[in-house]
C-alpha cells in the first residue's frame, strides 16, 4: 500500500514524483493515466521516459488494480460487480441506472469487506468483519466499473458494504481523489455517504467543509427498537445524534437525506411515523421511503407499497420532500442490505 499510486492524493503523488528528481509536471500525467484513463501498467504510459518508467520499478512502485470476478445483471438494468482482491477477500458494488434519466449512473460503493455494525436486517452485517478498504480499493471500484460498463458515472453512494465512517480517513481521501479535476472529476455535491449514526464521522465531515450529501440511517426513533435491530444503538443514542446532526446542519447548511427502511410490524406503525416526524423536527431533510429487501435467512418482511404509500403521503402532509425507493436489482442480491448474501 505504501507503494501502491493509484493509494497517493495528488499532492502525496508529487511528492514522491519530486524525490525521484522530477518535474512536478509529471505528476498530472501519471495522474491521469490511472484515474483518468485506468492504466495500472507504467509500461503503456506512452508519454513518460522509459527512464522514470525504470525508476519507479526500481523503488518498487505499483498501480494497484482490483480484479472483476463476476458481473450480474438484472432485467431492470441494475449490474452488480464482485471484486477480488489481492488478499483474496471479496467485495461487491452496484451500478444503478438512473429511471428518469436513462444517462445518469449511480454506482454504490463498499468502504469494508464485511461490517462491523452488525444490522439484524442487513446481510452485510451477517458477514464477519474482515478489514478496511483503502482509498485505492474505493477509488478503483469506480475505475473499473467505468471501464468495463463504459458508462460515465455521475453519482457515487457510499451505500455498499461496511459502514464508511468506520473507514473514516480511506474514505475521505477516496472522495479527494474522485473529486480531483485531473482524474474522475466527479462533483462532491454528487457524492453520498451514508451513516448508521456513527456520532464522531458526523461531527468531523462538518469540519470538513466539503459540499457532500451526507444520509444517516436510523430505522427506528425509539433507542429501544433501533437496539433490537442495530445494536450500534446502543453506542449513539438517538438525541445525542440529533444533536451533531443540528451542529451538522448548522455548519455546512447542507440537507440531509434520511434513508427509512420501512420493515414489517417493525417501524410501520403510526408511533414509529409520528415519532419520525417528531426528531425530524428542525432538521432539514429529504426522506428516501426504502423497500425492505429480504435476503436467505433473513428475518423481517417488506412493508406492503400501499402502505409505504401511505406514509409516504402522511409526511408530505407535514412539509417533507419524500420518495420511495422500491427495490432494485434485488433479483441479482444487489438491493439494498443484501450486498454479501451470494
Ligand atoms: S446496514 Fe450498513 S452499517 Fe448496518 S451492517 Fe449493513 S453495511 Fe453495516
């Protein structure tokens, strides 16, 4: 990894570039070669010496590449991908095609092979948590997916496996490297990441400054069901999350998306709602209504899309911008919460 290019931020990049007695030049075209271009082969650098191609062998550098195992696809369009890595763990991430703009492509990402968290209805958290990706594995995921669908990605969701403040600084310095202009140049306003309500990754991105979407997944407005379905509950209680989401929104004036897994005879009734519209209280959000998606040996039912309907239609009443995410790709194990159940 501390060989490895494709790991470096632009400025890390030069540095190392500059020690080897070059230009600072050279650096924006090894850049480009492999976030650009995907080149991972110093040899098919067409427009950099054979001498600098030997030096940076010569001190052992690398351009990791993730390896494309399998790909699924589902008949409403959704491909999913399986990595490999290089310590033979697996990964997965998904490419989602816009419904209403058939050239806008959303991929959700993986942060870790595995999860900590452990969410009873997530078979992610079913797996064992095994490690942390790093910034290369995140960055190239949607390298290679680019590559091989040769589609330009517009939008990136940090919704795939592993909970990515948990991965905090790989994570960030990802996002870096998407954003940066000579390589994916993929805005940060189109780049989400997604929490279970991990209180210290919410107070930091604040400091960040950056203008990135941030979603928090809670599930349930009671501590003691969210501890029934996401034992992290019992860590980050409820106002205390309220609370560094106010602070949140206080610094970086930015909505927050709060993505609601609607779960059968769980958080469908009228309490839960109205307890949802309670916290939600002096927050300005967008509500993503999402589809319960089951998974083999899963333990919880869809919630009827009446129903969702329903709810749906109840917090608009109330002022809330709301949609439902019914389920995608979930023929191919690809929805939501079902990413590691193959
Ligand atoms: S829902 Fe997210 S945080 Fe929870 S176990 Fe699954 S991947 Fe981890």
């Amino acid at each position: 990894m501390e060989k490895d290019l494709k790991n470096k931020s632009f400025v890390e990049m030069e540095k190392i570039l500059i020690d080897l007695g070059e230009k600072p030049y050279i650096t924006k075209i090894i850049f480009r070669w492999i976030h650009e271009c995907g080149i991972s082969d110093f040899d098919k650098m067409n427009n950099i010496s054979k001498v600098l191609k030997q030096k940076l062998k010569d001190k052992e550098f690398y351009i990791s590449k993730l390896r494309i195992k399998k790909i699924f696809k589902d008949k409403d369009g959704t491909l999913k991908y399986l990595f490999k890595l290089q310590d033979n763990n697996s990964i997965e991430a998904v490419l989602l095609t816009d419904n209403n703009e058939k050239e806008r492509f959303t991929l959700c990402i993986s942060s870790q092979v595995g999860c900590k968290m452990n969410c009873a209805f997530c078979a992610t958290g079913k797996m064992r948590f095994k490690r942390n990706l790093t910034s290369a594995e995140v960055v190239d995921q949607v390298i290679q997916i680019e590559k091989d669908s040769k589609k330009r990605i517009s939008n990136v969701v940090f919704m795939g496996m592993g909970e990515p403040f948990d991965n905090y600084d790989n994570v960030l310095k990802s996002i870096y490297i998407l954003n940066s202009p000579i390589g994916k140049n993929i805005g940060v306003r189109k780049i989400t990441i997604s929490t279970c309500g991990l209180i210290p990754g919410i107070k930091k991105l604040a400091e960040e400054k950056l203008q990135i979407r941030l979603a928090i997944s809670l599930h349930s407005f009671f501590n003691e069901t969210r501890e029934k379905i996401m034992p992290i509950a019992k860590k980050y209680k409820l106002k205390e999350i309220k609370d560094s989401l106010l602070e949140y929104q206080l610094k970086t004036k930015r909505r927050i998306s709060v993505e609601h897994l609607l779960i059968k005879n769980i958080n469908d009734n009228d309490k839960e709602v109205n307890a949802l519209i309670n916290y939600l209280r002096n927050l300005d959000v967008y509500i993503n209504l999402i589809e319960y998606n089951e998974f083999p040996g899963s333990l919880f039912k869809s919630v009827e899309r009446e129903k969702m309907k329903l709810i749906k239609k109840k917090l608009e009443t109330i002022g809330h911008t709301v949609a439902c995410r019914y389920k995608r790709g979930d023929k191919i194990k690809a929805a939501c919460g079902q990413l590691g159940s193959l």
